[in-house]
C-alpha cells in the first residue's frame, strides 16, 4: 500500500478548505485566544494537569506534523519522546545542567535518533514504513531497559527542576508553567510556519500524489526525512519538557502504548488540522486524571470513544468543527 493510497482513505479536513486572507485572519484570532487561555487556565485549574496536557499537546502537535501533512504514519514515536525524557532527566539530576540545556540536549539527542532512524524507515512507504518504525522504537525500548544510565524499570526519578538559566526557581508550580506555556506556544508557532511555509506545501503536494510531486522534480525522499527529523525534534522537545515538570524518566515513555497514545489524540482532535492535537491531548489526559477512579476500564473508554471518533466523524472533533464552519482549524 502506498503513501498516496493511505491518504486518499484518510484525507486530512485542511485539504478540503482552501486557505486565504479571512482563513489567516481567522487563525490569528484562534492564537490569540490559545495566549489568553494559557495566561488563565492555571488559575483555574491545577497547574500540574495543565503542564502535563501542554507536554502531550506539543507531543500530539509534532506527531501531525508526520502523520497530517507527510502522510507518514509512525508507530514509534515513543522513542524520541522517551529517549530525549531520559537524557534531559539524567543531564540535570547527574551533571548538574540548567533545566534549559538539559532540555536543549534530550531534543538534540532525539533529532539525531530521527535523523538515524528516518533514514532507515522513509526507504520503504505504507504499512511497511510503520512497522519499520515500531521495529525501531522496541529496540530503542529495550535498550532503556538494560541500560544501566536509564535506571530499568525504575526509571530516573528526583530529577531536579532547578534554575532557569541559573536564576529563576521552577520549585513553584506556576513559574514551570509559564515556562512550559511558552515552549508549547513557540512549538506551536513553529509548526504552524512550517505547514505554511514553501516546504509544507511541497510536503502536501507529496502526501497527496508522491509520483506527480517526483515528475516535477522535487525529491520526495529529502522532504520525507527532513518533516521526519522536524518532527521527532519536537517530540524530543516534548519528552525533555515533561521530564522536567514530572521530574521523572521511565520506561513508560518509551512503550509501544505511549506511541499508540498520541495516535489516538491526534485522530481524536483532527488529523491534518493545525490545531486539533491540542484538543484531542486535552480529551485524553482529561479522561485519564478524571476517570481514574474506573482503574483499567480508563483504556476501554478510551477505545470506545476512538471508535465513536472513527464512526461517526473520521475528521476528528476539531476537524468536524471545521467543516461546519467552512475554515480550516
């Protein structure tokens, strides 16, 4: 099956609503709202919850990038969230780095597993393309399980937040947010430029026709590693973020299931919509704290409402959304 057969059974909602002046204007009005929000909800709610959807956001956000714009399904991307969560955690707790450059090197640390991997899987397309990446991502796995500077199955844990730039304390929940707030909406920024940028539209172009976008001589493969790396760059960027707030690297952040998990808030929120995997990161880490107290039955509700998702609006929430109001989200 190839790239362009899978994104005809699955065409992203942004391709069928055409962009211009009012769509642009109308997303400048979307970021302003995501700034008043991110200034207000820690008041409203705990600040640790919100940190922990901001970190799976950016996490969902850097996945569509992949899966919504390359057409390019992984099924391992744990292992760059996780392998940079474990680098930032082990640079700040054992060398003594800044939370800034502990985090700058567990993203650093993911690219260059992107950059090793990407090169290896991105040689085949479809199915084999994912199964490619989740052969890569058990391996990265199990090496977190040997490895003696991951802990095992104990994990990294009393990781310090310390001091921003050696300065300001992240002992307090509310300054760490803010600093999370501001990774996620540069994150998020950056994504957004990158979709519309030149490259994204080639990169569109080969997500929808790889052969008509190869006869007009752009070379699909270089595209392909490159949205790749940008992508687990800022899975990485996720990782180390969260390690840091949680102040924790395990090997849940590694699993296969954690790979699954971002699939299902990206398709939840709306695959190749700008803006859904937030929503759909918000949906998930909301039914987990909340519905905690159903203990296992938490991952069967979970199934369930992806089956809903897929049934009734295979767009995803935000997608749906968008189509109602004839402009892309």
């Amino acid at each position: 099956m190839s790239s362009a057969a899978a994104s005809t059974d699955a065409t992203p909602i942004a391709t069928a609503l055409p962009e211009g002046k009012d769509a642009k204007a109308f997303h400048r009005l979307v970021f302003v709202i995501i700034a008043v929000l991110l200034a207000v909800l820690p008041f409203i709610l705990y600040p640790v919850f919100l940190m922990k959807v901001l970190c799976f956001a950016l996490f969902a956000l850097a996945f569509n990038l992949l899966l919504g714009y390359g057409g390019l399904l992984s099924f391992g991307h744990a292992a760059y969230f996780g392998m940079a969560s474990y680098v930032t955690a082990y640079t700040a707790k054992y060398w003594g780095l800044t939370p800034e450059l502990a985090i700058i090197g567990g993203t650093l640390v993911a690219a260059l597993l992107g950059l090793v991997f990407g090169a290896l899987a991105i040689r085949r397309q479809g199915i084999y393309f994912s199964m490619i990446t989740l052969a890569l991502a058990q391996m990265v796995f199990f090496f977190s399980l040997q490895a003696k500077f991951t802990g095992g199955e104990d994990g990294i844990q009393a990781v310090p937040r310390g001091n921003l730039f050696g300065v300001i304390s992240l002992a307090d929940d509310r300054v760490l947010y803010a600093l999370v707030a501001v990774i996620f909406f540069l994150g998020l920024l950056l994504i957004y430029r990158i979709i519309h940028s030149p490259f994204g539209q080639v990169l569109k172009a080969i997500r929808d026709n790889e052969p008509r976008a190869i006869s007009l001589g752009y070379r699909a493969n270089q595209y392909k590693l490159a949205v790749f790396v940008l992508s687990t760059t800022l899975a990485g960027l996720a990782g180390s973020t969260k390690a840091i707030v949680f102040q924790l690297a395990s090997l849940t952040d590694v699993h296969w299931s954690m790979s699954g998990e971002v699939v299902l808030m990206t398709l939840v929120g709306g695959m190749g919509t700008v803006f859904g995997p937030i929503l759909g990161s918000f949906v998930i880490i909301a039914m987990e704290n909340y519905l905690a107290q159903f203990g296992a039955w938490v991952t069967i509700i979970q199934g369930f409402v992806f089956v809903i998702c897929v049934l009734v609006f295979r767009e995803g929430i935000l997608g749906l959304v968008a189509r109602l109001l004839k402009r892309p989200l």
